[in-house]
C-alpha cells in the first residue's frame, strides 16, 4: 500500500515506452506500467515463483501480449544489456527487496544500491526515466539520495532538479513515500 502512488506514477510516465522491471516480484510496477500504455514491459526477478506470480497477474489482467518475464539476477543482467541509445528500454524501475536490515550493514547496502542505480543509470538513452527505491529502513533519504548523486555523477549523468538547457540527461528528485522512491 506504501507504493499506490508511486506505482500511479509509474503508469503515468509509462506511455509509450519500453520499460524494464527489476526486482519485480509478483509485478505491481510492470503491471502499472503496462496499464499506463507502455510499449514493452520486460519483468525481471531472480525468483521463479516470483516470476510466475507476476506472469499469472499479467494473465489475470489480459496484459500477456505487452509484457514479458525473466528469471535472473538483476546484477547480472543489467551489465549485460545495450547501453544508451542501443537501450532497449527508456525506463527502467529498480524494487529491490531491503539491502540492509542494521545499522552495521548501510555501507555494505550502499554499494548495493549504487551499484544497480549506476547500471541502470547507463543503460538508459537520452531522455530515459529511472525510478528507484529503497525499503531497507537504515538507509535515510539522505543518503540514498547521496548514493544517486554519487551514481549519477560516476554514470557521466547531470543530477539536479530541472533539466539542463542543454536537454542533457538529468535525475530528477521527486516525492517519496516509506519505501523512498527517486
């Protein structure tokens, strides 16, 4: 329930487009995304019977014919997907389960998280949208959002409120809600 408005966030940006959904789970993002007019939705989740339940919830809403599902781990796919403009996708949503679950294990999570959000980073073209989150409790809006300057800037992306007048790639920041979503 703490994503219902991310998740309608995600349809709204979702016309149109050719998403990748990581870290899906039974597919509430890929499934918003579709609903919303995207392209393509490619679900990705490391769990098979993850992968079967976002299938069947595809199935359930007659979205079987936008939306497709793979069994793998998410740190081994993104570095092997075409990069940029030879991108398969122009939005990429990243749901990963909690990295951390203590105070002893942030820094540990942290290069978790900025490594999946640096990756997904530069897989995007020009223009492209990423939505990223964090459930894991220990890791603060501050610093997740000082892991996403710090991913943006090692990707080579601008990182501010507003776009450039250069229309150069930009991370935006908007609204969170408990799970932080960027």
């Amino acid at each position: 329930m703490d994503q219902k408005y991310n998740r309608q966030a995600v349809a709204r940006l979702s016309r149109g487009k050719r998403v990748l959904d990581c870290f899906t789970h039974t597919g509430s993002f890929g499934l918003n995304a579709a609903m919303g007019g995207a392209v393509h939705v490619h679900s990705v989740d490391i769990s098979e019977t993850a992968v079967e339940m976002a299938r069947e919830n595809a199935r359930r809403n007659g979205l079987l014919d936008v939306m497709d599902f793979e069994a793998a781990n998410v740190f081994d796919l993104l570095p092997s997907l075409p990069c940029g403009a030879k991108s398969d996708y122009d939005f990429v949503i990243l749901d990963p389960p909690a990295f951390t679950k203590s105070r002893q294990t942030v820094e540990h999570a942290m290069r978790g998280y900025k490594e999946i959000n640096l990756r997904a980073m530069k897989l995007l073209p020009r223009g492209g949208y990423l939505a990223t989150c964090s459930c894991s409790h220990f890791m603060t809006d501050a610093l997740f959002r000082d892991m996403l300057r710090s991913a943006a800037f090692d990707a080579g992306v601008p990182c501010g409120k507003s776009r450039p007048a250069s229309n150069r790639p930009t991370i935006q920041f908007f609204g969170t809600s408990r799970k932080r979503t960027i």
